[in-house]
C-alpha cells in the first residue's frame, strides 16, 4: 500500500458536486492499493498513520499524534499512486491492484483506522472526485508498506 498524506486544517471531497466527506483539522490519506497487499497491511499502515507524530504541540515542534490533537482523517482511493510511467506518454496502472480487492482493503484500512479512535471521512470508491485540501505546514508525507514493514 502507498499513502500519502497531507496534514490539513480542513478538506473535503465532493462527488457530482455534492460533499461526501469532509474533516476540520486532520489528515487527508490518499490511498493506493496493490496487488501483493493484505489485510495486515491495512492494519498496520492505518496504526502507523494514527500515530504518526507529524502535529505542532505548544512549541511549534512536530511532536504531537492524531488522537493527541483530536483529529480526524479523510481517506481517498487513489489507484494512480501506482502510476508507471517509464515507457511512452500514457501511464500503465498494472501495479495497482484490481477493483475489487482494492476496494476490500480500503474498507478494511478504514475500519482500522475507525477502531483507533479517530473520526473517519472518505470519499467514494471507484468514483471521480473533486478534492479540496488545505494542507497546513505544509506537510506532505509518503508511506509505502513494503518500505515501512518489508515485503511478507
């Protein structure tokens, strides 16, 4: 699994024009899904982003968890995480994961996350949306599971 993630003062996604997700401060994960990934990657990525200390305590020092400031996510799927781009002009999408797995571990990866504690906003899977980020910092950061736990 890839993510990246933008620590945000409020985002929201919209599809048809019509919010379906939407977090004050927090995280926006966009989430691509490959086909080696498992549960267990889902698990373990959601935990790692929960607690990942990348939020301002009192001194301005990142130093501070999700939960520590009460914050929320948004989590988007994002199959294009998994862009090839080295041959031609036209990006292959091989590496991602099919549809129906991938939308099986987005689920998952969002009950993880659910049953951490932290509130839970999303976009809509397989649809095209429009998402607004205010990405405070800024902080941008990329997780991939296979860096962060090594292949099982």
């Amino acid at each position: 699994m890839k993510a990246v993630l933008q620590r945000v003062s409020r985002a929201e996604v919209r599809v048809r024009g019509q919010v379906c997700g939407a977090i004050g401060r927090g995280l926006v994960v966009l989430l691509g899904i490959a086909p080696q990934d498992t549960e267990q990657d889902a698990d373990r990525l959601a935990e790692k982003i929960v607690t990942l200390r990348i939020h301002d305590d009192n001194s301005g020092k990142m130093n501070l968890d999700l939960l520590q400031i009460q914050g929320a996510l948004l989590i988007v799927s994002q199959f294009t995480l998994y862009a090839d781009c080295r041959k031609g002009r036209r990006p292959s999408f091989i590496q991602a994961a099919p549809p129906q797995q991938a939308r099986r571990l987005y689920e998952r990866f969002i009950d993880s996350a659910r049953s951490l504690g932290v509130p839970v906003a999303t976009g809509e899977f397989g649809a095209e949306m429009e998402v607004e980020i205010v990405n405070s910092g800024p902080v941008t950061i990329i997780l991939d599971t296979r860096e962060l736990f090594g292949a099982d």
